[in-house]
C-alpha cells in the first residue's frame, strides 16, 4: 500500500513468546537492565557507572536471557541503525517492556 507516495505496511505487534514478568511490583527502583546485543553493551558502560554511582545495579543480558524480565525494575534500550533500518524494525522492546 501507498501513503503520500511512500510504502507501507502495517504489521501488528505483540510482546515475545515466553517472557517472564517481574516478579516484585512493589513500585521501587533498583535494578536496571540492557536487554540487547552484547556487542552494543559498551556503549552503557558509562551509563551503568553512573547508575552504580547513585546506588542502583545495572545488569546486561545477551539473546540467551531476553526473555526474563523477573528480577528487573526497569529496562533501558538504545539502537545503533541508520534511518533506513531503524524504520523496518519492529518496536519489540518497547512491548516486551
């Protein structure tokens, strides 16, 4: 389909098969996770220290632990793409969050 002479899709989202919820809903705020590619996990090596800093912890997981949100109060996400690949990617992060 066109719009204003451009492609487009629309494609539904839904969150990610097996996900495990977290466990604590009691409103604090302690532990913070990267859920996403380790190789761009350098760039929240700066991030996760100044979170340290002021007293939270900051844990990093790779494709094997995506799924596990259990012991996570928050999540924080960041994409390295061009304009173009950043279109075509499904906001999965934000559902799955």
């Amino acid at each position: 389909m066109q719009v204003n002479g451009v492609n487009v899709a629309y494609v539904p989202h839904w969150p990610q098969a097996g996900l495990i919820p977290c466990n604590d809903v009691s409103r604090r705020l302690h532990r913070i996770g990267y859920m996403g590619r380790i190789d761009d996990a350098d760039k929240f090596q700066r991030f996760g220290s100044k979170l340290r800093a002021a007293g939270f912890e900051f844990v990093v997981r790779g494709p094997a632990e995506w799924h596990n949100y259990s012991d996570l109060d928050a999540v924080v996400s960041l994409r390295f793409l061009s304009k173009i690949r950043i279109r075509r990617k499904p906001p999965t992060k934000l559902m799955n969050a």
